[in-house]
C-alpha cells in the first residue's frame, strides 16, 4: 500500500485502537468511521492536493479526522485547538485550507459509495506539523505523505511497540510532532492507543496506567518532572514501574529529572531529542545507559540518522526530512541544504554521543565574552531548587542583566546565587507559578541579545 492512511484501516479486527476521555473503538470501528468521513470529505469535493486544516482535541474523532484527510490524498494541517480565534482564522489563509475541522466531527452511521485511497506520487505534499520554536511564531512545516513508511522504518527498534502494546499519549498531546511520533507509528503496529486533553495529579495518573495497562508512556520532560517534584507513594511507584517503556522528548531533560525518576522508580527513561524538521528523533539516551556525566549530552545517534557538525553548528540527514517551510523561501534555503537540515544547535559529538552547548541564537556578550543562556539555565537547573527557568538577558541603556524566572517551592535564591557565580553579569531572579509559554509548550524567549 502507498497510502499510510489505508495501511492503519486495513487493520478490521476487534481489538481496541483508540481509548479516549468519552469511551473506545475497535480497528474495525475505526476503519468504518475512516472510510465514512472520508465519503463525506470527497462528496464537499475534496481531495487530491487540497489542504485541511484540523484543530482538534486529543480525542479519536481527531485521529478519525486525519486518516480519512491522508486517505483522500489531501494535505493534513494540523493546529492547536488551544490557539486564540484570529490565530486559527489567520493559519486558515496562510496555509490556504479549503477546509477546516474541529471538534465533534459527525461520525457516519453507514457505509455510502466506498472511495478508493489515493495514491500519490512519493514526493507528494501530505501534512503540515505547526512549530513556534521558542519565538513564539507560528510557522508550518511541509512534510511529504511517505515520510511515514520511512518512519516506521526508522523508530521501530526504538519504541519496542508490538501489537501487544498499550500507549499512552500526553496529557495534552500537542497535535504535531507529537502526533507523528506517538499516534501514527502505534496505530500502524496494531497497538492500542489512549488519549486524554486532562491534566491528573500524579496518582491519578498512575490509576489510568494501571487501569489500561499501559505499556508505554510518551510525554515532554515538563510533565516527567511533576513525577519526581516530592517522593511519591509506594503505590505510585509499583504502577510505573510496571511500565516497560517511558519516553520524554522536546525540551533537553535535565540530569537531575533522569537521576530522580532512577531513585523513585528504579528505571531509566528514554529522553529523544529532534527535530520537528526531520519529523523523528536525531539522538535519544537509552535507558539503562549510564547518563553521561556530561549533563548537556542528549544521547547518542540513532541507526538510519547521520550527524555533523560543520564550524560546531549541526546538520541532520533523516530519511524523513521536510520538503521546506511553507510561503517562506528564504527560511526554507537557509535551513535545508541538500540533503542535508541545519538545526541552529550548537554541539560537539564525541564517542557517538552528541552534546548540546547552545542555541546558536542564545548567545550574549557581556564584557568581551560570549555567555550562554542555555549554560545558565542548564546550572540553575541542576541545583535541583527549582523545577523549571528561563533566563533572559536584557539591555537597559547599553548595560547588560539578567532576569531569571523560576518556578519551584521553597526557592533558596541566596544557593541560587551561589551557583551562577561564575556568570559575571547583574541578575534579578523572580520566582513564578509558571513561565510564560508558546502555544507548543516551548518556553518563550521574547528578549534576545546576540552580538556578533
């Protein structure tokens, strides 16, 4: 099959595919449900090349919405539901949709004229995953329909799923890279998926592992980090212990979250690191591997990936690369050479492990010397006094400081000091309940200096 989309729905057995906050359906469900809003997409006269754009909820009718568009050959675009009005209104023109689907699609009772899946050509537009970066600025990513046979390819030694497999994905999934690397690739095995837009205490949380029997946890390091902010009870511990596999990519995850999850839990986690560029991980630290010493190493290269650094700055050749940025030549030409993807991090690769130094835009210059916004972050972190910070350089009539916010209880700020001693730059630390955020969860980093 070329069609990703008819490959998951020829999957007609009675096994559970997609646990939800409102109930289950079975692949056989799923794949009426898929055909029927496919018959419905095509009777509005859509198809081939036309661009969707789904702002959903982390609900099956959503995954229902994005097979039946790839099914069509249409182009998925997808979008936080979670987005201002005008902003959603504004993606609809920049992407040029012809239509858009949100919450509580119609699901079809019965089975209308059965359209045949489109097969598109290898290099065919297919979906558009949504990026802030940490700027705050939303911008589309092309990807092509295959990308996701390539992908499979790719990550299946590395997640372990089997059609046995139970997977919870989020909470609060962001519908992007997220999706592509939870959703598709435990669909396309055959495993059960469980979605939830609901935000659970810790122990809460561990009842819904336990009550489905979830054999892989996929989620951001933000939300590892609320496992490991008190000692937790004994019974949260049995429960994620039972997880075979527990998986955290986006942000770098601290050493001190790796090291604390081991002391509570036993276990290692699994920490990717990528690219939504390249759609899948670039590198990732294994769990059982000793964490590098090195608190900046974000793991090793994954078979099928190539990495290198040209001047420290790195480049990623992934089967999966992105055809470009969409209405944004100029982005599009500095970032993608080749086959190769410029990823604006600075590193070092050593032994096969990649150490991540900066953001290339995260620079400073205070008195004739570089500082790195990410060395602050990365010492005020590994205090282990707070649990998250975004340090901010900003310039008042020529004078470089500092604004460090914090979120953590009991904030000893006199330690704090103590450790950024080495930074010689005046700096205000403010403790917060929360650090102002994009609408992908990166933390927003509105102020920058960069002195070349």
């Amino acid at each position: 099959m070329n069609n990703w989309s008819e490959n998951i729905i020829s999957n007609k057995s009675s096994k559970v595919a997609v646990i939800d906050d409102h109930g289950r359906i079975t692949y056989q469900q799923l794949s009426i449900y898929v055909i029927n809003y496919a018959s419905h997409l095509r009777d509005k006269g859509l198809g081939p090349g036309d661009r969707i754009l789904i702002t959903s909820k982390n609900h099956a009718d959503t995954i229902i919405a994005v097979l039946a568009s790839a099914y069509i050959g249409a182009t998925v675009c997808m979008l936080s539901p979670d987005l201002p009005r005008e902003k959603i209104d504004q993606a609809l023109v920049k992407v040029d949709a012809r239509y858009h689907i949100e919450n509580n699609i119609v699901r079809f009772e019965g089975l209308p004229n059965i359209p045949v899946a489109h097969e598109y050509p290898r290099d065919a537009e297919g979906f558009m995953l949504s990026t802030s970066g940490t700027t705050g600025f939303q911008k589309f990513i092309v990807h092509r329909h295959s990308v996701f046979f390539d992908y499979f390819e790719l990550i299946k030694d590395i997640h372990a799923i089997t059609t046995d497999s139970v997977i919870f994905c989020g909470p609060k999934l962001h519908w992007g890279y997220g999706f592509t690397i939870n959703l598709i690739a435990g669909l396309g095995k055959g495993a059960t998926i469980v979605l939830t837009d609901k935000i659970r205490k810790p122990l809460d949380f561990c009842d819904m592992l336990d009550r489905e029997k979830v054999s892989h946890v996929f989620t951001v390091p933000v939300f590892a980090e609320l496992l490991v902010r008190t000692e937790p009870a004994t019974r949260q511990k049995e429960i994620v212990r039972n997880v075979e596999y527990f998986f955290t990519a986006g942000d770098i995850l601290p050493k001190r979250i790796h090291e604390k999850f081991y002391e509570y839990y036993g276990k290692r986690l699994n920490n990717g690191w990528g690219q939504t560029e390249v759609l899948s991980y670039a590198t990732i630290n294994y769990a059982g591997e000793d964490i590098d010493s090195d608190y900046r190493s974000v793991g090793r290269i994954i078979d099928g990936i190539e990495l290198k650094a040209e001047n420290g700055e790195m480049f990623v050749k992934s089967p999966c690369r992105a055809i470009g940025y969409l209405n944004d030549p100029n982005s599009t030409n500095y970032t993608f050479k080749g086959d190769w993807v410029r990823t604006n991090d600075m590193i070092e690769i050593i032994n096969g492990r990649v150490i991540f130094l900066n953001r290339k835009g995260n620079l400073f210059k205070i008195r004739g010397e570089f500082c790195s916004i990410d060395d602050i972050e990365q010492t005020v972190l590994n205090t282990g006094l707070v649990y998250e910070c975004l340090a901010s350089p900003i310039t008042t009539n020529g004078e470089i400081s500092l604004l460090i916010q914090v979120v953590g209880d009991n904030v000893n700020e006199s330690e704090l000091r103590l450790a950024l001693t080495k930074f010689k730059v005046e700096k205000t630390i403010k403790i917060v309940d929360s650090l102002p955020k994009t609408y992908t969860n990166k933390k927003l980093r509105s102020i920058r200096v960069y002195d070349k």
